[in-house]
C-alpha cells in the first residue's frame, strides 16, 4: 500500500451502514469488499435471498449483522454458516452466527484430533 492511498474496507463502515442503511447499496467499500473477493458469492446469494424474503431495508440489517460475526469468527466459518442458514431457508443472522460457531467448532475439533490414517 502506497503512502497517501485510500484503503476502504467494509468492517470499517458497518456501524455507519447500520444508521444509514440505505447507503450499503452504493458503498464504495462494498464495490472494493466485491473486487477483491472478501464479500464473496455466498454473502451475495444470502443477501439476495434476504432481499427478497425481507425487503430492502431489513436486508441491510441482517446483512449487517452476519458480517460483524467475521470480526470474531474466521471468514469459513461464517461462509458455512450462511450456507447452512439458506439451505434451511434462513436468512436469520442468528441461525448464520450458531452455524458458522458449529463451523468454527468442527475446524478447531479436527486440529485437535487428526483423523486415523
């Protein structure tokens, strides 16, 4: 990163986002958490499915939500947990933050004991 560079990263701006939700849709954060694939497809279909089980404004909150969960969770665990809401059929940040937990549990769990050969 050059000196005097411009780094915008979304978990920066999430409780702005919270206040203004309306702002997500157009959020210079989210164009650049796009490029560079940290906002990934997973996030994009659970947000999608949001959008239209919830609207737009709730959208936003709950989107919200399930990426403050990467602040104490590794990306994987979230991304499974986001998988495993929308195979259910949630899009309920809650079920997203135990799955992603169950997740983070089982990678830790196969650290500790590794598999018999």
């Amino acid at each position: 990163m050059a000196k005097g560079s411009e780094v915008l990263t979304l978990d920066h701006y999430l409780e702005v986002l919270a206040v203004k939700p309306g702002a997500m849709r157009n959020a210079t954060a989210l164009a650049r958490a796009r490029s560079s694939e940290a906002f990934t497809q997973t996030h994009e279909r659970f947000r999608d499915l949001a959008r239209r089980r919830l609207g737009e404004r709730p959208v936003t909150k709950a989107l919200i939500e399930v990426l403050l969960a990467h602040r104490t969770m590794p990306a994987t665990a979230v991304i499974a947990g986001m998988d495993a809401g929308m195979a259910v059929g949630s899009v309920d940040p809650a079920v997203v933050t135990i799955e992603a937990r169950k997740a983070a549990q089982g990678v830790r769990a196969r650290r500790r004991c590794p598999s018999a050969s």
